[in-house]
C-alpha cells in the first residue's frame, strides 16, 4: 500500500492543469515545491523562498514588489499564474503602459522619452538595470571617473550639458569674482579635478607680469575680480608715499627684484643715482632743490645761500647762462669768469669789476678814485682814463706806484737829473706849470 505523501503526489499530478513555464520546468516532479496539499495559503513563502531578491524588496518595500501595496496583500499566484505551458508569459508585463513611478527609479528629464531598451538590456531581468547615473553612462562621461560616480551631483537628468548648481565652496576654493565666470575647463584642463593648487601663482604665473619678482601672494595687491584692480596702496602700506611724477612710475622703475624681499633706500639718491647730472657735486639732498614733480619742474634752488648771491641783472639769467655744464661748483664766482667778453678794458684793470661795477649794468659804476684809493685825481689827472695808468701790464693789481715817474718817466725832460719826486717842482696841472722854492 503507498504511503500517504507517495499517494498525495500522484493526485496532485492526477489534478495538475498543464506544463508549468521553462524556468519551473525543474519544479514540476514535486508539487510540494510550489504548493502547499490541500491549501491556498502559503504559496507565496514557498515562492519568495526561491525569488529572494524579490523578497527583499518585499520587505524593505523597495522595488516594484516592495512598493506595490496589493503585492503586499496578495498571493503571488493572483498576477503570475502557471501551468499554462513552457512558453507562457506569466510576468504580463506591458511596457507601454508600465508606470516607472512603482519602481525606485523615475524616469525624468531625458530618461522619460527613452525606449526601455535603453536600460534594460536584452535576456536580462528588468530589475538588473542600474540605478545610478554611471551604471549606464559609465561611457558616457568625460570624466573618465576622476569625479567619482555620482553624477547627480552636478548634471541633470535632462542632459549632459545642463547643470546643476554646484557649490564650489565645499572644495574649498569658493569661486569669487571673476572665477564665477570661468569656465570649469579653464582650471579643470583634461579633467583633472584633485591636487589643483588653490594659490593663485598655482594658475596664473603665466599672467603674471612682473615676472615673479613680487613673489606669489598675488592677493596682497590684486583682488578676484580682476588683475587690473589693484588694492594695494603705496601710500598707505609703505613708508613711502608716492607722489608727483612717482604716481605714475611704474613698480618695476623701483622694484627690480622682489619687492617683498628686497629693502629699497627712501632717499632720492639711492635710486636715482644715475640721474644726478651734478655727478655727486652737490651732495645726496636732492629733495634740496628738486620736488617729485620732475628734474627740471618747481626747482626751488636759493642761491642766496651760495656764495655767490645772485643780485641784480644776475636774477634774470638762466642758470645755463653761468653754468655751462651740470657741475654747478665748476662756475667760478668772479665777473671775469664770466664777462671776460664784455670786460671794454680788456684786462687793464684787473679781474675785480665788482670794485667799480655793480650787478644792475655796466655803465652803472660807482667807483670815487679820491675816496676809495690813496690818490686822489686832481689837475690834469681828471680827464685822463683809466687805462692810462691801469696798463695791461699792471692790471694783474690795482696796486700801482703813486710816484710821478712810474707814469712820466718819459716825460721827464731832465732825464731823471732830478730825481723821481716831480712834485718837488711841478704839480698835477701839468709840467709846463713848474713852481720853483
């Protein structure tokens, strides 16, 4: 006699409605497998026991299965029934009228209007396709996955090119001024997102014109909006303000090294040396006579303090018309030095014009012979001139011998028998005038 189970089985296989599908082929010798004897009740666990993935989503209510609420309520056999033969459709899925929002991923932006063999590959299972982005654009990316995986995080579903906004700050490099601009290329170049310096030497020092000579804190003059706004002022942050014809010099007329790490002189000599037509004859003070205006602007010189004091005529004369050359020291202080060309008594009278001329002209002399020297011109003294005792060959000194003879020895008919003193017998009105004692 059979046993109980031995003779179940044979009337189940007695009552068995058809073949069941190719992938339960294997399951139809036993139908404890699938069913439960003489029960409706818990078929679905002996289903989920072999569909695990299902059953998971199930219970994490994920998935279709999982976010489905009849699925959760009914028996598996309600929607995929079998023994209707190996070639039966028991999933009765209808992809045209699927509504992807039952799964865990919907289908927006650009994936709304893609057929589903965009995704879901051929002889694959519909749940296999990925969810996330590069699961199916792993080709796609230009990135070439230095960016990592998640997509999402910077484009939209409804293409490659739209793009999120992204908070480059979180880099730790927010993008202010003129790098909200940019291009992500134009740092990015070949997509490389890590290790990029965060300095701006690091991208600029191709822009950079002074050439590294102010080193690389860029930011201490510069600001993110723009190379030419220039925050720093030489006013304010040096000990020397910049002012006249230095305001519009440029750094490096000055800096010609690192103008951090050098420490330039304040004084005008130390940088303009070179300049100085004085050749150093006149000291280092430039600022003594010349203002930063310029070399040859508001030159404020008091020659007063020379010595030479410039009095009369002299205060029109451009200093070029005594001072020949930049070494103003060279211009000697006598007339003749100067008016060795006006000087009508050509020498006669010695070097010192100043003895008789005064600085508003020539012809305004002064000179009083009976006050001023030791000989007073009287008689016929009076009308002669000056260069007929001041000889060429004295005019070396004023200094000149008050005897008779030194001048008349000529004129001395006696041929000196009597002696040099003349006056014992004549007097200046002249020789014929003799007065005997």
């Amino acid at each position: 006699m059979p046993t109980p189970s031995l003779a179940q089985s044979l009337l189940e296989r007695l009552v068995m409605p058809g073949d069941l599908i190719e992938g339960h082929a294997e399951l139809e010798d036993d139908c404890s497998n699938c069913h439960v004897s003489f029960s409706e009740e818990g078929e679905s666990e002996l289903c989920l026991d072999c569909h695990e993935l299902v059953d998971r989503d199930i219970a994490e209510r994920r998935g279709f299965h999982g976010r489905r609420q009849e699925v959760l309520e009914q028996e598996c056999r309600y929607c995929h029934t079998d023994h209707d033969g190996r070639d039966a459709d028991i999933v009765q899925l209808d992809t045209e009228t699927f509504d992807h929002t039952d799964t865990d991923f919907m289908l927006e932006g650009a994936h709304a209007i893609l057929p589903c063999a965009s995704c879901h590959a051929d002889e694959a299972k519909f749940r296999e396709a990925p969810n996330d982005c590069v699961g199916c654009h792993e080709e796609d990316q230009p990135h070439q996955g230095r960016l990592g995986t998640d997509c999402a995080a910077c484009h939209a579903e409804t293409g490659w090119a739209e793009l999120k906004p992204f908070d480059h700050s979180e880099t730790g490099f927010a993008l202010a001024g003129a790098h909200a601009e940019v291009t992500c290329t134009s740092c990015h170049v070949g997509e490389v997102y890590e290790g990029l310096p965060t300095d701006c030497i690091g991208c600029h020092q191709i822009q950079d014109v002074h050439a590294g000579r102010f080193g690389e804190e860029c930011d201490t003059c510069h600001v993110v909006e723009a190379w030419t706004e220039v925050k720093f002022d030489h006013d304010r942050d040096t000990e020397f303000s910049l002012v006249g014809a230095h305001e519009d010099a440029a750094c490096e007329a000055c800096h010609a090294t690192n103008a951090f790490a050098e420490d330039l002189a304040t004084d005008c000599f130390g940088c303009h040396e070179a300049d100085d037509a004085h050749e150093g004859q006149l000291g280092e003070a430039c600022d003594t006579c010349h203002a930063p205006t310029g070399w040859a602007v508001d030159v404020a010189f008091d020659h007063d303090i020379t010595r030479f004091p410039l009095l009369g005529l002299h205060t029109l004369v451009p200093c070029e018309g005594c001072h020949l050359d930049p070494a103003f020291r060279s211009a000697k202080p006598s007339c003749a030095s100067c008016h060795q060309d006006d000087d009508i008594h050509e020498g006669s009278l010695s070097d010192q014009c100043e003895t008789c001329h005064n600085p508003n002209g020539w012809e305004f002399w002064t000179f009083d012979h009976d006050t001023e020297t030791d000989f007073a011109l009287t008689g016929a003294h009076q009308g002669v001139s000056c260069g007929s005792c001041h000889t060429e060959a004295a005019a070396t000194s004023m200094a000149i011998s008050r005897d008779c003879v030194s001048c008349h020895a000529e004129d001395d008919v006696h041929d000196g028998r009597f002696g040099k003193n003349c006056s014992a017998c004549h007097d200046t009105q002249g020789f014929e005038d003799a007065r005997l004692r």
